[in-house]
C-alpha cells in the first residue's frame, strides 16, 4: 500500500506539471515570506502541543468528514490551541489538496504541515509555494539517501523537515540523519493496525533536544495523556478531531496534566 501512495502522488506530482513548470513552482516558492519556525512553535512545554490534522480520508478508514471548508476547520483549531496544523495533500486515498492547503494559509498564523507521500523536490517546492513550513518525510518508504537530499533541499528553504518512524530500525535511520523533529506513528503502514504502546517502546532511544511527536491511536484525551506520560511533546491528531466537536475535543487535550 505504501509504494502504491507514493506512486500515486508522484504522478499526480508529474501531472501538475502540465499545467504549472517546476520554474514556476520554484518562483512562487522562493517569493512567499520566510516559513515559520516550526521548532519554536513546538518546543517542549509543560502543556502538551497538538498538532492538529485536516483530514478528510483515509486508506484504513475510509471516508471521515467531507470538510467543505478546510479553512474554517483550521481557524477552529488554532483558535482552541492548536500548536501547527498538518493538512492532508494527497488526492487519492486522503482526499486532500494543495488547494486546501493555500486555503488554510491564508486564515491561520500557526506553522502548517504539508502531510502527503513526498519523494522529490517538486513536492517540497510545491509545499513553500502554498505556505506550508514543514514538510513529512517517512523513512517507511524512502532510501536513507534520498531522506537526506530531501532534508537538505528543505532546509535550504528555510523549512523544517518532520521525519517519521515505526520501528526502532527507522528511528535509528531518523537520528543517524541529524533530525530534531521525530515523529513515531502508531499505525503500521503495511497492515494499518495500530499499537498505542509504541511511542513508549521507543521513545528512550531519542535524545533529549529533539523534538517527540506520538502519532495515530488517538481517540481521547485518555489517550493524549497516556502519550504525554510516556514523554511525548506534541501529539498529531486528525480522525478525532474531525469525526467529534474539534473545539471540545482540543481542549480536552490541551487540559490534559503534565506527567
């Protein structure tokens, strides 16, 4: 399923391309004022950091929420406390756009996650282009070679590159990479099936000053806390939010103690 998304964006990538070449993709890039600084904006605090996610689909869900308006949405949440917001890109299986994403840009001042299956700088420079300031790289599905391009090509832009795991062996391919901002995904890829107590199996293996994100397996704020107890500094959150009343939910998050 994993290859079948990333073939599937990339040509999607390429078919773009018919309409709008990379050189202007690359000036509409390098014209947007500088991205946000994601790292400052999820630093560790003594509150929990939500990142919050606008998200229509899913392979393993299917159909969640239409979101006629991915703006408002997004509006909701960084009014209620969200830290950044991801917003889903891949048409496909996600149901998402570049186009929702220029759209949540332009009403909310929190860092914007582009999530979608990149592999090359086309889809990095399309992401800055839009406003997005982070972009998701998943050692799942790229070569330890084409994740460090891709880091550095980022970087370059003055954007901060999100790298995510779900094992101990990528997360030792995330860290050997220099990266600061970690995420570990509950969900296995290949089978969908998730496993809460994973962050907590591997979250010791990252060193203090980078940032730890828990992902997937996030129903409540039971759950929230049972992440932040295991030393997460932010949680990424889309199913929850956009199947339930997001305000209530994201403040049921962010009440949640510090372990």
């Amino acid at each position: 399923m994993l290859s079948e998304l990333y073939a599937g964006s990339l040509a999607d990538a390429a078919r773009r391309l018919e309409s709008t070449s990379l050189g202007e993709i690359e000036r509409s890039a390098l014209a947007r004022t500088p991205a946000l600084n994601a790292m400052s904006a999820l630093a560790p605090r003594k509150q929990i950091h939500v990142l919050a996610e606008v998200k229509r689909a899913s392979p393993s869900k299917g159909e969640m929420a239409a979101i006629a308006d991915p703006a408002a949405l997004a509006k909701t949440y960084a009014d209620n406390g969200a830290s950044a917001i991801s917003v889903l890109t891949e048409e496909r299986k996600f149901k998402g756009s570049l186009a929702d994403l220029a759209a949540v840009r332009e009403v909310v001042s929190v860092p914007l996650l582009r999530k979608d299956f990149i592999a090359n700088e086309q889809q990095i420079l399309e992401a800055r282009a839009v406003g997005a300031d982070i972009i998701l790289l998943i050692v799942a599905g790229l070569a330890e070679s084409v994740i460090a391009k891709l880091m550095k090509f980022t970087f370059e832009l003055g954007m901060t590159p999100f790298i995510e795991t779900h094992s101990a062996e990528e997360l030792k391919v995330a860290l050997g990479l220099g990266s600061e901002f970690v995420g570990i995904n509950a969900r296995d890829l290949s089978t969908f099936e998730t496993d809460r107590d994973l962050f907590a199996k591997l979250v010791d293996q990252i060193p203090a000053g980078v940032i730890k994100v828990a992902e997937s397996a996030v129903r409540n704020a039971d759950d929230v806390a049972h992440y932040r107890k295991a030393g997460a500094d932010v949680v990424l959150v889309g199913e929850a939010l956009v199947t339930n009343d997001p305000a209530a939910m994201l403040k049921s998050f962010l009440s949640v103690d510090e372990s």
